[in-house]
C-alpha cells in the first residue's frame, strides 16, 4: 500500500502530464521535423540547416502553445500557424509554403515511440498499486495515439485532455474534474508533470501533492519549493517511484 507523503492516508490514483514527463515529446517532435525538412527539401529553398529550422519551429511552436493554454488562439491556428509563422521568418515564400504540412506533422509525430527514461517502469509499479491517469493540454486524437503506438496505454485507466474538457492546464476546474472523476478527494492522489506553470502550480493550487519532473535543466522557483504540496524535483521516473 502506498501512503499519501503528508497525510498517510492510502493513495487511490497517481497522475501524470504526458509530454515530457512520460512522452519524450521533444525527441520525438526533432525526429519528425527532421522528416518533414528532408522532405520538402528545405535547406534547398531557405539555406536553412535541419537543427536551425528545428529550433526556430520550437521557439515559435513554444509560443503559441502559451497563447493556447490562455485561451488566445484556437487549436487550428496553432497547429498550421506554428509553420506558416516558422517558413516566414525562414524566407521561404509563400508560394513554396508545403501544403498541409501541419496534417503531415501530426501524422508523424504522434507515432514516434520515444519514452522518457523508466517511463514504462514508473508505470509498471504504479500499475500494481494504484490507477493511473493522464492530465494533459495536449490534443485528444493525438493525445492518444501517442499513449497507443508507445504502448502506454495499457497501463492507464484515465485519460484527460483540455481538448475535450474545454479548458487547460492550469484551470481549477481542469484538475477538479479529474478529481471527480477519479471520485477521490486531493489528498488521495498525488501527480508529477515538467511545467512548472501549468503542472505543478496547477496540481497544488488544486490541493494535489505534486512534483516536478525536470525534463530541463531549469531551476525550480523557489517559491513552489516553498510550498507544502510540493513533492520536489524528480530527475529518474525509476527513482521517484521506488522511493514512495
């Protein structure tokens, strides 16, 4: 059995953001430009090196993403602007923009089967413990594709994207629901997600004890380790797990 760490009353479900946190989604985003740049022959058209338009399209993909999860943009303008916006700051023209490159991506890239390191062993574990449910802003179809094609969802009795809730990461109401759906209250569950904005502010200002995982190098505000429902930063899925 395994116990809540502040209240050690027996924990029912553990939750997890998908990208980043189980999903290598960078890795696996990198390994589906890298197609898309080959195959639209693009260092011919822009002079542009691979590595360069990988890092222009996450910079501008990043940002978007932000202005999706505030409610500014729809989910259709960020799937093709994120491109469109990439091509212009390239100097492609217009004319030699892909078509439905965006279709193309999201083809790719949800197939690609990269995990975060001890992914499959952190929810093997959990599997024998407890129920297991993804909470993240991605989108529904994709969202689960993904957890199919890497074999993730065998493990996984929930699934919760703002796509079809309606609204993201960090809402109250994101995290409320899937409290009520789990039918527990937050001191029976615990969660662990990479963003610290989305995931681990959301998780504890929902009541959940959360963690960090720290798919980048950054450093933890300091104000969320100042916090009583924060579990701590997590570097080995392996390790967190074994150590509850």
């Amino acid at each position: 059995m395994l116990l809540h760490p502040h209240t050690k009353k027996p924990l029912k479900w553990v939750f997890f953001d998908l990208d980043n946190t189980l999903w290598d989604f960078d890795g696996n985003a990198q390994e589906a430009l890298k197609v898309l740049f080959q195959q639209h022959q693009l260092e011919l058209h822009t002079g542009y090196k691979v590595e360069q338009f990988i890092h222009l399209y996450q910079d501008v993909n990043a940002a978007y993403w932000k202005r999706y999860e505030k409610g500014e943009v729809s989910k259709e303008l960020l799937r093709t602007a994120r491109f469109t916006d990439t091509f212009e700051l390239m100097g492609l023209p217009p004319t030699l923009y892909p078509q439905n490159v965006w279709d193309e991506y999201l083809d790719i890239c949800p197939r690609m089967t990269l995990l975060i390191p001890g992914a499959r062993e952190c929810l093997s574990f959990f599997q024998t413990h407890l129920k297991i449910g993804i909470l993240t802003n991605g989108f529904e179809e994709t969202q689960r594709i993904k957890l199919a094609e890497s074999s993730l969802d065998q493990y996984v009795q929930y699934m919760q994207s703002s796509e079809a809730f309606g609204s993201a990461k960090p809402s109250l109401d994101f995290f409320n629901a899937a409290l009520e759906h789990a039918g527990i209250t937050p001191d029976e569950c615990i969660y662990i997600g990479d963003n610290q904005q989305t995931d681990v502010i959301g998780g504890m200002n929902a009541g959940i004890y959360t963690y960090r995982y720290c798919y980048t190098d950054t450093d933890t505000n300091p104000e969320i380790k100042s916090n009583p429902l924060f579990g701590g930063d997590v570097r080995s899925l392996t390790q967190w797990c074994q150590s509850l």
